[in-house]
C-alpha cells in the first residue's frame, strides 16, 4: 500500500500533484462514503474493489460537473467561434487519474483513499481503458480534446461511441488472438446520456426533383443518441465536452409494415439498426470498403452536423431573432476540422442541409462549406485512402451522390478553365475515379471541399505538396499548411511520470507544464552533476516498477541493469519491425559466437496489436514470439538477452512502458510513417531515440542536436532513387553474411523446430516483394546498434544526451499544434486565462 506523505515529502512534492489541504481530504472522504453508500451498494453488505473505483470516480466526478455547466454557460452567453473536431475514433484511454491531475485534486484523494484504508494505485487499475482508436489518429484526438480545454477554446470532439472497442490481444501458443472489448460492461461513470438531444438520421431511399428543390425520401431512420464526456482543462476550470453518438432504433422500426407474425422478428431487427455503433473497425492505415463502415461514416457526420445548426441557431449573442437565419455568419461562428478523410461526408452533408433544407443558392452554400471545413491527412499510403464504390452511394446515400457529382462537375470546369485541353490532369484532380468500378475519391472531396489542408509533419507535408496532392497544390497553394504533431504533457509526463516532472519542477518550476518550450532551460542543467544523477534515478526507478509488471505479467527474469529497447506501435510492415527482428537475430548469433565478450546487455520489447485480416501482421507477431522462446531459453545468452512480446498494448500499457524505456525505436522506412507520436512520447520521457528521418523523428533530431539522436538509414530521395533503380533483395542478402545467416535461420526453421517453413510467406516477402526495403537499411541499422551499445556502456554521458532529449521536447507539445490550428485554420485565438472556480463567486 503506498504509504501517506511525510512533511518533507509533502513540501518536496511542491504541488504537482496538486495540495491535500486537511478540509480537502475530510470533503472527499465524506463524498467517497456517501457514493459508496447510496449511489452503489443496494443489496450488499461487502464492497468490492470495484465498488471503491466507482466511489472515487464519483467523488471526484462531483468536482468537474460545477466547471462544467459554467463552462458550457460562459460559452452560450459569449458566443464564441465553436470549434468542431470530427473524429471516428478518439483513444482516450483511463479518466480517473487525468481528471485528478487536471483538477489539482491527485494529493487530496491519494490521502482520503490511504486513510480510508485503500490504495489508489489499485482502485485505478480497475478503470477500463476507453478504447474507441487504433493507435496514432485516435491518440492524437484525445491529446488535442486536453489541449483544446487547457488553451481555452470552445471546441468539442464529436465521434461514435462503440459499445466494442479496440479488442483485447491475448498471445495463446505465440499467435495472436483477439476477444471482444465489452468496455461498458460495467457502466462507463464517465458519460452522461443525453437522450434530450437525439436526432435522426437518414440512409437509402430515393431523391425527387421538384420545382421548388430536391427531396431525399422513402429512407430508412436511424436514432443517434449522443453520450457527453467532460473534458477537463489543465487547472484553468474550463471543462469541454466530448459527444459520442449511439445509434437506436426508433420505435416504430420495422413495425408500420410487419405482416402477421412478423412482431418479433420486427423487434429483433431492430438491432440491424444498432450495429452502426456496435464495434470499432480494428485497421490502422488500411481502407476496407464495407457498407457498416460507410454508415458509420455518415451516422457521425450527419447527427453531429445538425447538433452544430441547432447550435449556431439558437445563439442569442449580437442577434435580436429568436433563432439565426442568416446562414453567412457560420464561418465565423464554426470550424469543422476533419480528422483523415473518415468524417468527409461532412462536406456533401452540409451542402445538403444549406441547399435542400436551407434553401440557400449552391453558390453562396458552397463558400460558406469551403471557409467552414478543413481537412487534415494523416497517410500516403495508397492503401490506406478511402476510395468509395459508387454503386455502395447510390444505394446508401443517393442524394450525397448527386452533390458529390455536382461539386466535381464544377471543380472540373475550374481545372480545365485553368489548364485547357490538359485532359490528364482533369482524370488525376476527379473527384470520382473511372476505370473498373467507379469510386468517389474521399482525399480529392476533402481538398476541394476545404480552405485548409494540412500534414502532420513537416517533411509529411512537403510530400504530399511533392506527390499525392501535387496538381491540387500547383492550383490552390494557399490551402496546403504543416501541422506538426504533438502530445499532451498532462498525461505524458505529469501523469505517467511524476518522479520526472518532479525532478523538472524542482530546477525550472512548474509552468513548464503550461508551456512545454519552457524545457529549454534545462540546458542550462546537462552538466550538474547532481541533475544528472537525478535523471538517472528517475529513470532506474521506473524501470525497476516495470520489471515488477513484467515478471508478474511474463514470469521471465529482467535483468534491471539491462538497456530497455522498447518498439510499441500498431504491427505493419512500414513500420519495419521485422527489421528489428533482424537485428535482435544477429545480436543473439554474435553473443553466440563470442560468449565471453562483454556485450551490452539488453531487454527487447516489442509490443501492438495486428489487424485481425492482415496475415503478413499477425506472421510477424508468431516470429517475434518464436525468436523470444529460442533466445530466452538459451543458457549461454544468460540475461544479456532478452525479447519479450508485449501483450495487449494500449494507452494505460504505454503509460507504464515509455517511463521505463531506455531506447525507442522509430524505424519506419523513409517517407511511411506521416508523423508518429510515440516518438514524442519517448522523447519527453528520457529515452534516447534509434530512428530513420522519417515523420516527426526528422524535427525531433533538429530540436535536440543530430548529435544527441541515433539517426541511420536512407532518406526520402535515396528511397526515390532506389525506387528508380529497382530495389533488389538478394543483392543485400548475398553481399552481407550476417544478414544471410539470419534469414537462413528463420527460413530454415531454427526459431520454429517443429514446423520448419512457418516462416516462408515472411521470408519469400522480404526476399521478392518488400515495399519497404528492410535489407536496404539492414547495415547501417546493425552499425547504430553498435553506437547505441557503446554509448549506453558510459552512463553520464548517455544521461547528457537524455537531457538535451528532454530540453527539445517542448516543440512536441499538443498544445503548441494546437495553437497553430487555432490561429492558422480556426480563426480564434488560446488563451491561458482561467474561468471563475464553481465555489468562487462570478
């Protein structure tokens, strides 16, 4: 049990955590047991554990729905330009403890709970992780939603509320096999319903052209119901929201037409209506084209847009009408940002809504949809971007068809008005791609469709200008913008790593947790000896905690002293964990060979999930796995060696595993990974960084010196340049015997003894058809190996490179990225001001 402050603890502890105060512990107490009493246990005598999490969550609830109505009150009487984040997924992991640290409430309840006999840290790992994402776009959300609140914005976050979330990895015999994620099963005490504001939605059914308009008629309803989470701001008493809508089926579904009979079967079928928000679908960075998706798509999108009119409507400020009609002002009233091009029927929505509903000109509706919405891209690769079948719109949504044919007919009189007779370049710039199928392209819709279009890095926007969207750059240069990504402090270092934070606070304060740029000063710090010291205790500490986890979790012995070398990403091949395979693969052959060398001693883990139909994905894991029951079997390697596959990973994993980790390894192939935020993480958290110039790792090396960065591998224009030569496999393998030998050992069945050719699809792939050049990287990945190897081997000058690591983090703050949207696309400007507290008077 985690024992109470002592005084000089409570004072070294400066507030980071936030103040006990006597009253405050005595106030939370009481409410602990008032929850615990009243609101949950009816009918038994004994409290479970889960019992005591509902109780705190409700305490400490109880302190954010004051903020909250007067947040949502400020808004509504000063009329601010709202900000609208549409997303399909936001990962937000646990709320418990984010809300306590952005509350100031962490010191309080650490005390009530330990004097009530509890430990918090195990009333927290009761909480079930918000899965609603895969990975990057997902995270990437949930930091933004923080940043928006703790920057003062009127933003909300709209996206679907999946009964299943991400589902849960287990590793059975070294495969992966996925179970349901039934993250409500329990009851989630973090929403709250909202069935006040329900709204319909429409699919299939006919158009009918009428002299006085278009009409959408003969559809299928669908009820979305929203769901509203509070977003608390970091100590400024602003509380947003988060609206996740939940589909229902009204109540006269399938009934009016039922013959007889047929009254259950109608009742039944009401869950055909329901799937829309029943499960999340588990790809990163692939399009599979299926019919649920495309009506989730829409289901977001057009439940959300009549929440934002209602809205804009209804706003009293500056108008003496009962409601707003004029619909000119919206732009300067509203900012759509869609996140990918998952939410890009917002585009064609709201032109349905302003011309068929609205009545307004297409005209005046379109300049009012292009200065409303803005599109961010968070991919290149071509298999990852939505094309729709047109034949699945007409049936699905066929008045979104006509606007979409509608709106590519205009652009297409712009492209050719511009570029007469370049006929080519009309078939590239469609919005509608011929050939085989027909398909609405969602990327082109989002471009022309948007005032803003943005990357996540800023070598990621440079290449779409370059390739993907470069006829759409050369006509509109003004729309293309770089958002370089970035991630919450809050959660990433206060929350996961408050032995860190606290060791920062003690030399700089804490208003770097405001302004992250504010880390710099720690420049000034990288030769004092006793910071140093106090980094590399911070970091031994928690790399001691995490082996606890992993030895309960893993029952294999770590070795603490060991380099933590640490990959944690979705499983795909652009990623290249193979070519970490690789390396841990020649590592074990040298150790081998030279079993009396001192080598560096080293804990390899890889963790992520693969998507259930990627079979190349799941292949990987099985190796991964394989080669972890050779080389930590094998008494000569002893524990200079170890490779552990770390199941399940997710956000509440990550906030355990990147404050343990000594190296991070970002090694995807030159020109793949968009931007990546893990990386971020990592960097914040003081480890050293093994990585190609790829996404955000090339400003990353720029913020904290190449010299303090493991950087190898090609670049963008050595792949282009290899691209253009012919990548050829076997030239590698031949030429460099290392290599060879390691792929003669997974071919030949030295990691799978009892089936030989398990491996052959991975190895017949890297060796015939490897889009991403693992072997072309394979040399100097092994060289840096060694660098990272020797350097661990002097831990003072490691710890320098760590600190200048951290000093440079302050770019990768969601709060600057954030800021650039909001000035950039949005039109409004952050502010750090702090509303009244509930208790305060106004």
């Amino acid at each position: 049990m985690s024992k109470p402050l002592s005084d000089s603890d409570r004072k070294k502890q400066i507030s980071v955590k936030g103040l006990a105060g006597v009253e405050n512990v005595a106030d939370l107490k009481k409410n602990f047991n008032r929850h615990l009493h009243f609101t949950l246990v009816k009918d038994r005598n004994v409290s479970t554990k889960r019992d005591y999490y509902f109780a705190l969550a409700h305490t400490v609830r109880d302190h954010l729905v004051g903020r909250w109505i007067r947040t949502q009150q400020s808004y509504y009487e000063k009329d601010p330009k709202r900000v609208y984040y549409l997303s399909l997924e936001f990962y937000m992991g646990r709320t418990l403890q984010n809300t306590m640290v952005n509350l100031a409430l962490e010191n309080a309840c650490d005390e009530a709970t330990y004097q009530l006999g509890l430990d918090m840290e195990e009333l927290q790992e009761m909480e079930e992780d918000a899965g609603l994402g895969n990975g990057g776009l997902g995270r990437l959300a949930a930091c933004f939603l923080d940043s928006m609140a703790s920057l003062g914005l009127a933003a909300y976050g709209y996206g679907i509320r999946y009964e299943f979330g991400i589902f849960n990895q287990k590793i059975c015999n070294g495969w992966q096999v996925e179970e349901a994620d039934d993250w409500l099963r329990y009851g989630n005490p973090w929403e709250k319903a909202r069935p006040e504001y329900m709204r319909p939605v429409h699919f299939y059914g006919r158009t009918e052209h009428h002299p006085d308009g278009v009409k959408w008629v003969d559809t299928q309803v669908v009820l979305a119901l929203p769901y509203d989470t509070p977003i608390p701001g970091y100590r400024n008493n602003i509380v947003n929201t988060m609206r996740l809508w939940s589909a229902k089926a009204p109540c006269e579904f399938n009934l009016k037409d039922f013959n007889v009979g047929g009254y259950i079967q109608a009742v039944l079928d009401r869950n055909l209506a329901e799937n829309i928000s029943r499960v999340l679908y588990p790809n990163d960075n692939f399009f599979e084209g299926k019919e649920l998706r495309l009506k989730q798509e829409y289901f977001v999108v057009a439940a959300t847009l009549q929440d934002i009119i209602r809205r804009f409507k209804a706003s009293k400020f500056g108008s003496r009408d009962i409601v707003r009609t004029d619909f000119s002002a919206l732009p300067d009233k509203v900012a759509i940002q869609l996140n990918d091009t998952h939410p890009a029927l917002a585009i064609p929505e709201l032109m349905r809504v302003l011309v068929d509903e609205e009545k307004l000109s297409w005209e005046k509706a379109w300049d009012i949809c292009v200065r409303t919405c803005a599109y961010t891209n968070h991919t290149v690769l071509p298999e990852a971007l939505e094309r729709w079948p047109i034949d699945l719109f007409q049936s699905l949504l066929p008045r979104h068809l006509e606007i979409i044919y509608e709106i590519n007919r205009r652009h297409m009189e712009c492209v050719s008005s511009r570029y007469p007779g370049d006929v080519d370049r009309m078939r590239r710039m469609s919005l509608i791609e011929e050939g085989g199928q027909k398909r609405v392209n969602m990327a082109h819709m989002c471009i022309v469709g948007s005032h803003a279009v943005n990357g996540v890095a800023r070598i990621h926007s440079d290449i779409l200008k370059a390739t993907i969207f470069k006829d759409f750059y050369e006509m509109d240069p003004h729309k293309f913008q770089n958002k370089t990504n970035g991630i919450t402090p809050r959660r990433w270092l206060v929350m996961c790593n408050p032995g860190l934070a606290e060791v920062i606070a003690e030399r700089i304060g804490e208003d770097f947790i405001r302004d992250l740029d504010q880390l710099q000063k720690l420049r000034n710090f990288v030769n004092d000896e006793a910071f140093i010291r106090d980094i590399a205790k911070v970091k031994q500490e928690n790399k001691l905690k995490f082996a606890v986890h992993l030895e309960e979790h893993y029952k294999v012995k770590i070795n603490p002293n060991s380099m933590f070398d640490v990959q944690v990403k979705r499983i795909h091949e652009y990623k290249r964990q193979l070519l970490n395979c690789l390396h841990i693969i020649t590592f074990y052959n040298r150790i081998k060979k030279e079993p009396n060398k001192q080598w560096t001693p080293r804990t390899i883990m890889i963790g992520g999930k693969a998507a259930p139909g990627y079979h190349t994905a799941k292949m990987i894991i099985r190796l991964i796995t394989a080669i972890g029951e050779v080389v930590n079997n094998d008494p000569v390697v002893g524990d200079r060696l170890k490779v552990i596959f770390l199941e399940n990973y997710r956000v509440t994993l990550a906030e355990k595993a990147i404050p343990a980790s000594d190296l991070s390894e970002q090694i995807s192939t030159a020109g793949t990974e968009a931007s990546g935020t893990g990386n971020m993480k990592f960097m914040l958290n003081g480890a050293l960084t093994i990585g190609t110039m790829d996404g955000a790792n090339v400003e990353m090396a720029e913020e904290a010196g190449e010299e303090n960065f493991f950087i190898f591998g090609m670049r963008v224009d050595d792949v282009e340049a290899m691209d253009a030569r012919g990548y050829n496999a076997s030239e590698f393998y031949n030429r460099i015997p290392e290599l060879k030998q390691a792929i003669d050992q997974i071919a030949g069945g030295f990691f799978s003894p009892k089936q030989p050719d398990l491996f052959k699809d991975i190895v017949n792939m890297l060796m015939h058809h490897d889009r991403f050049k693992v072997f072309a990287d394979y040399e100097d990945y092994i060289k840096c190996q060694e660098k990272v190897s020797a350097l661990y081997k002097k831990p003072k000058e490691w710890t320098k490179k760590v600190i200048h690591n951290i000093a440079g983090s302050g770019k990768f703050s969601s709060d600057r990225t954030i800021s650039q949207y909001a000035r950039e696309i949005w039109g409004v400007e952050p502010t750090l001001e702090k509303l009244a507290a509930p208790d305060d008077p106004k």
